[in-house]
C-alpha cells in the first residue's frame, strides 16, 4: 500500500532539510570565532576607542603648506576599525591544534539605523567588502586593522551633505569577517560598534 504525503507536510519536510544541510555545512569547524573588542579611529587619530566612533565627514589641516590655520584645507579621511579575535574550541575538553587555526581573508559592512531608515545611498552609507589577512590561533587573541568607513562613503550620498548640515547621522556598523580553518572549514562572526557621522569641525 503507497501513503501519499500531503503537500503541507512535504514542504515543512523540505524545510527542515534544507535548515539541517545548512548547519551541516556551516558548522563543521571545529572551533568558533570570537570577536573579543570592536574599536574605531576616525582619520584624523590614531587613537582606537570601544563602543563608539565620531567620524568627520571633513577634516581641516592647518600644516603643511600651503594650508595655514587663516588658510586651512578641506580634507576627507576614512576611519579605521580594529578587532581583537580569537578562537574557541566547540569540545571544551580539547584543546586547539594547528589545524584549528583559522585565516581570515576578507570581511563585509553593513550599515543600519534603529529607526529603521537603512536605504544604502539616502540614509546609510553603501555596504562594501574588504580584503584582509590574518591568522588566528592559539591562547592569545589576534589584532586585526581594517578600514571601517571609506573616503568615498564621505563623499556620498547620504554623507556628503552633512558637510553644509548640522546634522548627525547616527548608524550600526555590523562587520562579519570570514576565514577558513587548515582543513578548509569555512568560519565568520560579526561584530558591531555605533558610527555617529557629522562635520564636527576638527582642525589639525
């Protein structure tokens, strides 16, 4: 005797397939990423702070020539991100092996607001990937140095316009970065820290 299975059933029995096949093949590293602080730098400093980063849409210097403190020149820096990162074996009881040494490759940023606003080009600035290179391993956390706003984002959309405009732009920069352990496990996490965008007169 053949059972036929309703549809309903068939779909949630797919679902639940693909789900598994996607923790199946998201999980297979034996060990975590784990993102221990998240700090920012605007451009202009080289002084990294947790939790929040104040980002200049225009910096103006003072030194060297021609630019005067009577004379100063307009200028766009980006801003800088640092993640201190290190790995966490899933077995507790094991320790981790040179095998486990995850090497992280590139990373993505995605920029949001709490008020929901998040069009890429009008409220926020566009998400973008970067390329970096570092390899995490053993007890000591790694630092890793990446760009976290880029020039061009200040001079767009909607950054651009804060240069004339009081304003301040208030987002979430979500940072995931990606890696691959030695055996070819594929590993990410994602970290977040608050951006507040402005032109707050900063002089060098």
């Amino acid at each position: 005797m053949h059972r036929r299975m309703r549809p309903a059933a068939l779909a949630a029995l797919v679902l639940a397939t693909i789900s598994c096949g996607d923790v199946v093949r998201q999980g297979r590293a034996p060990v975590y990423l784990v993102i221990n602080s998240l700090e920012g730098a605007p451009g202009s400093s080289t002084t990294f702070t947790t939790g929040m980063l104040l980002s200049d849409v225009l910096v103006l210097l003072t030194t060297p020539e021609p630019c005067t403190p009577t004379s100063p020149c307009p200028t766009v820096f980006n801003d800088s991100g640092r993640a201190s990162i290190s790995i966490v074996p899933k077995d507790h009881t094991v320790a981790p092996t040179t095998n486990n040494q995850v090497t992280i490759t590139r990373y993505h940023i995605q920029y949001t607001r709490a008020d929901g606003r998040n069009t890429p080009g009008v409220d926020v600035p566009y998400p973008f990937d970067g390329a970096v290179t570092a390899t995490i391993g053993g007890a000591l956390p790694s630092a890793i140095i990446f760009e976290m706003v880029r020039h061009v984002a200040k001079e767009e959309s909607p950054l651009v316009q804060l240069i004339q405009n009081p304003q301040i732009i208030t987002t979430i920069a979500n940072v995931t970065f990606y890696g691959r352990d030695v055996t070819g496990n594929d590993v990410s996490v994602t970290g977040s820290i608050t951006i507040e965008f402005g032109n707050f007169g900063d002089t060098l």
